[in-house]
C-alpha cells in the first residue's frame, strides 16, 4: 500500500490545516504516540495477515500544539491483487479523549476511595475528585431540615478543610437536593448573587449531583465548584453522576450503624436503668416499713405534749420532720422506679396548672416571669393529680435554678396528634406510647440551657448539675417515672445558651373531668368498735398500726401469717375485717383471706401494701374485687 489518503477531517481533529499534511504512510506513523507505535503495527500486521476480520485499536495521536488526543481506530482490507498481496484499506479514527479521561479520572477516583469506609470515604472522595477534575472545591453534604445542608468532607485549595453549614434557599444546591444533577459551567455567581459562600470563594463554575437513599428519599448532595469556567463539564458531570450513587449508598450506610449504635445504646441504657429502678424501689419499699414506725410514734409524742416550751415536743417534731424528709425521698425512688401506688383520673391538664399557678409564681420569684398559654379546647388525659402536680412542680423548679439571673418560664398545652412515621422514627423517645392522640404539657425557659450529654444524663438519678447541697438530683427521674408510668413520655429540646422545652405526653382520654375540687372541709377518720384481725409480719409495722386502731376504738388482734389462723379458729366467727398485707413469707394475703372465708363467709378483707397494680395481679389482688390500703400509716391517718 504505497498511497495513502489522510482526510481533511482527520487532519482537522489533530489541528492542522487541510493539506498541511502529506499524504503518505510516515505522516500518519510520525504522530503515533512511541509508546503505543508497536503495539499499533502489531494489530495492523495481524489483520493484514487474516488473523482478523477487522482491525481495532486504541492509541494516542500527537496534535500540531504537541498535545495528545485518544483515538480509536477501525480499519478493513477491501481488495486483494492478483498475487493474494493487499491492495487497499480503509479506516477512521474517532477522537475518544474524553472518553479516555473520564474512565481514567474514575479508575483513579475508584482506586483512591476503594478500601475507604465512613467519613474517611468521603474525604478522600472529594480530594480525589477536586484533583482529578482540577477543581478548586468539592465537598459531600448531608441534608438538615429541608434547608440547610451540612457539609460531611470539603476539598478547598488542595487540601481537606472542617465542615461547615450550607443554607439551600440562595444557591444553587436548592435546584440540586432532590432533584437532578445541575451544571452551571459559568458565570454562577451572576445567576445566584445572594450566595455568598459562591461570592466569597470566587465561584465561576458549578456542577452538583443529588444523593437518594434505596428508597428514593433525598439524603444530601455532592457539589465540585470552579474558579474559573468548567472546561470538561461533561467528564465532570459523568464523574459525579457515577460516584453520587457509591457516596449515597456510603452515607445510607453510615446512617443504619449509627441508628444501631443509638439503638444500642439506648437499650443498654433502659437495661440500666430499669436495674436502678428496681433496686431503688425495693429499697424504697422496704425503708417505708422504717419510716412507717418513726413517723407515726413522733406524730404519738407530738400529741401528747404542749408544743409550748416542751423539749420532748420539740425533740419529736425535728425526728418527725427528718422522717417526712426521708418519706419524700423514697416516694421520689418510688415514682422513679415506676412502683408505686398511682390513683389515676381523667383530667384536664389546664385545671392543675391553674390550680397551682399562683403557689408556681411564689416559688419561681420576682426576678422570673411566669407566662401560661393553655390550649381552651384540651382534650382529657389520665394521671395521679397529686403525682401530676409534682411533675409541674420538679419542671417549674427545674426551669427556675436554670436562670440565675432572671428570665421567663412558659407553660403551654394543647392537642397533639402523632403520625405513625414520627411514633416509628422516635421508637425510643416514645417509649410507651399506645396512642397516636396525645396531650402535650411542655414547660419553656429562658435559662442557660443544656448540651446533648448533659440532656443524655438529666432523667438519670442522682444526676445533677448543681452543687452538693442543691438537691437529690432526683426531681427529673422522678417527672420521667411518674409520666411513663401514667402511659406517656417525655422528651427535652435544649441548647447551651438558648434555654430549655420539656415537653411532657400524655395519651388522650374520654370521660369527664374529675380534678374540679370539691367544696367543704376534710373529714377526719371515724372510729369503730368492731373486731380486726390484723396481719403483718414485720413486727415494728403490726405493732404501730395496732396501736393507731385501738387509739380509734376498734378492738385489734394482731398476728403475723403463720398466726393467724390459729387466732381465727380461736375466735370462732367474731372478727369483722381482716386487714392483712398482701406479700409475706409463708402465707400470702390472698391465700389467707381464702382459708379464713371458708371459716367465716361473711368475712369482710381488706388488704394493705405499697406495691402497684401489676405487682398485686401477680399475687393475686384484683381491684374490682378487694378494697386497697396503702402505706405510709401516719398516726393521723387512721
């Protein structure tokens, strides 16, 4: 093949003139690249001898600037002469460069982030892809709100500079988030003026991909920017299209371990603290056993001296004021660890604030505002009114130490209603949650605000941020145990600096409202002189409450289980009442009570103990059924 044809196309896309060439074999092989020259020849002397139907090859061409450009190359013998030699060929050449680079620019990219996982991932996806693209700044964004995008790895001038928060509705990422890739290759800053980030940097060119989720939600974006107008726009916006999809599988990835690591932890955490909880409620239980005996003889001394100039008076009271103080201790263990003894009703949440609003505004001072905004179309709920007052009153308190110097607290309630989504998404915040419709109690302040490892301690007990002697550290323990175990849940909203929202659930009732107070005075306890068979194995406790009956007039046998029924068989049908506790060792309340009423039909039961409902099912006790006593017993209390 002496004569060959390079056509003016051909020598267009190399940057020559038409006919600056010479039309023969040494013009087209002095431009092949030396490193891919054999290679060619090789292919071309394959094809010349049959080997193959078509000859193909991939190399490089050496433009008039020196630049090189990839070509790909097809060629064909078509005519052989008559001694079998070929006798002519023809072929092309398509620029491929682009295509070259891009698959060189992701072979790069692809190596450098391979054995990458998490935030190191994409920190060295944008170096690689900043330097691979020659752009000045790319970074990975996560998707805050539907406003903001918050930045996970950000390439600046070379290197890997700290994250930062990225407002969407100026700039151009807002036609991203969601949407489709985006290319602005220049003059950027003109279309989007209020973006500052794009001023600042001196942005001329832009391209971002959005990042979907498996399930097509959007979770962020990736962005490259340039300072002066994109050049290989298409590469770069094959380049973002295929690693968007590697960064939002990383990043939907990174999201389920850490929703794990969350879940993780809050189970290790209720394990915890449901360990405290039964611990300090089977402390709690039996230290009232103690407190029981010290209250009660104080409140009996305190009866039977003058107040006036009495030393054993004196002497009584401050014993009876240390009990009180020890009793409140323990019913704060108790409604921490959700075992005590609740009288729930249906109520309106907006007549126990008002009913305290007054004795609140004494308690927070002059120095604290005290705003009320009550929903006038509440729906009911269900709680211990005496226990729902001690919530408000531990938040107001709560609230008010957080402002040292001064501010406001707003008590706000109204009508909530939860979608499934938000009762799913927050599995662990709305731990016992039955209902979709609740009432919401939150309590606002102005004060000093919280950080999110104190807010992972503040409902645990005994934590506290005040000093030794401010307290017990138990007043948020007891608020999350006393709104759990009325069926709700609590959650906070908090920042250093920007005060504190404690927002308190509860799931919506039908009924009447029962919290209106009645008119008139309390009654005092009668007496009697009927015939009590009185059961208690701890003798301290029988004893007290033997002596307050008698006090009353009644007539009192008092035996532990094991006695009883001897003591029963003596009297032959004379008792009136059994009063007996539910757990003891032996013989249990209930299974006393059954033996007792075979002996005597018209025995009437009543039991006593300071367990909650589902401890007394356990054994037995069932509301509809048998009257039900709690303790402390206070002298006055009859």
């Amino acid at each position: 093949m002496r004569n060959w044809h390079l056509s003016p196309q051909w020598q267009v896309m190399l940057g020559y003139e038409v006919g600056e060439l010479a039309q023969s074999y040494t013009s087209w092989q002095e431009r092949v690249h030396g490193d891919d020259l054999a290679i060619v020849q090789a292919e071309m002397a394959r094809h010349l001898a049959g080997e193959t139907a078509v000859y193909t090859c991939e190399y490089r061409m050496r433009c008039k600037d020196g630049s090189y450009k990839w070509v790909r190359a097809r060629g064909q013998v078509i005519e052989h002469s008559a001694d079998g030699q070929v006798s002519r060929m023809i072929g092309t050449q398509v620029d491929i460069t682009e295509r070259r680079q891009t698959e060189e620019m992701i072979l790069n990219v692809a190596h450098g982030v391979s054995a990458a996982t998490g935030s190191y991932f994409f920190r060295s996806l944008v170096a690689y892809l900043g330097k691979s693209l020659q752009a000045d700044m790319a970074f990975v964004g996560e998707l805050v709100d539907n406003e903001h995008i918050q930045t996970i790895a950000v390439y600046l001038d070379g290197k890997i500079v700290p994250d930062f928060n990225y407002e969407l509705a100026p700039s151009p990422c807002q036609n991203v988030v969601g949407r489709r890739i985006c290319i602005y290759p220049e003059r950027v800053q003109e279309l989007f003026p209020n973006d500052q980030a794009l001023v600042e940097k001196c942005i001329e060119g832009y391209i971002g991909a959005p990042l979907f989720s498996s399930d097509k939600k959007a979770l962020g974006i990736m962005v490259v920017l340039f300072r002066q107008p994109i050049s290989n726009a298409r590469i770069a916006q094959s380049m973002l299209q295929i690693f968007a999809a590697r960064a939002a599988a990383e990043l939907e990835r990174m999201r389920a371990e850490e929703a794990l690591r969350r879940s993780e932890a809050q189970l290790r955490q209720v394990q915890k603290m449901e360990a405290i909880g039964r611990l300090a409620g089977g402390i709690a239980h039996d230290f009232n056993n103690i407190l029981t005996v010290i209250i009660s003889y104080s409140e009996m001394l305190m009866r039977t001296h003058s107040p006036v100039n009495d030393t054993v008076y004196r002497q009584a009271r401050q014993i009876n004021e240390a009990g009180e103080r020890a009793a409140r201790l323990t019913q704060q263990l108790l409604a921490y660890s959700r075992r005590q003894v609740l009288t729930p009703i249906v109520l309106n949440l907006n007549t126990a604030v008002t009913h305290m609003i007054e004795m609140l505004r004494h308690l927070v001072g002059d120095h604290i505002v005290l705003i009320t905004e009550l929903s006038a179309e509440l729906w009911l709920s269900k709680a211990d009114p005496s226990q729902l007052e001690q919530v408000i009153m531990n938040l107001i308190l709560n609230a008010r130490d957080a402002m040292p110097e001064g501010g406001s607290i707003t008590i706000r309630t109204r009508n909530v209603q939860l979608a499934a989504a938000d009762l799913a998404e927050n599995e662990q915040t709305w731990q016992r949650g039955r209902s979709r419709r609740y009432v919401l109690l939150s309590v606002t302040d102005t004060g000093l605000g919280m950080d999110e490892k104190t807010q992972a301690q503040i409902f645990e007990p005994f934590f506290s941020t005040k000093g030794r002697d401010k307290g017990t550290g138990l007043g948020l323990a007891t608020v999350q145990g006393i709104i759990t175990q009325s069926g709700g849940f609590i959650r906070v909203q908090s920042s250093p600096g920007k005060g504190a929202t404690f927002e308190v659930f509860l799931p919506h009732e039908n009924g009447i409202d029962l919290s209106i107070p009645e008119e008139g005075e309390p009654q005092s306890a009668g007496g009697g002189s009927e015939l009590i068979l009185l059961v208690e194995d701890e003798d301290n406790v029988r004893e007290l409450v033997a002596t307050i009956l008698r006090n009353y007039g009644y007539q009192v046998v008092a035996a532990d289980s094991l006695e009883a029924l001897d003591a029963c068989q003596g009297l032959q049908g004379q008792i009136d009442l059994l009063l007996t506790d539910v757990i003891m060792p032996g013989v249990s309340g209930p299974e006393l009570a059954a033996m007792l009423t075979q002996q005597c039909r018209k025995l009437r039961v009543l039991y006593m103990s300071g367990y909650t409902d589902d401890i007394m099912l356990l054994h037995g006790i069932e509301k509809k059924m048998s009257l039900f006593a709690k303790t402390v017993y206070t002298a006055e209390s009859g």
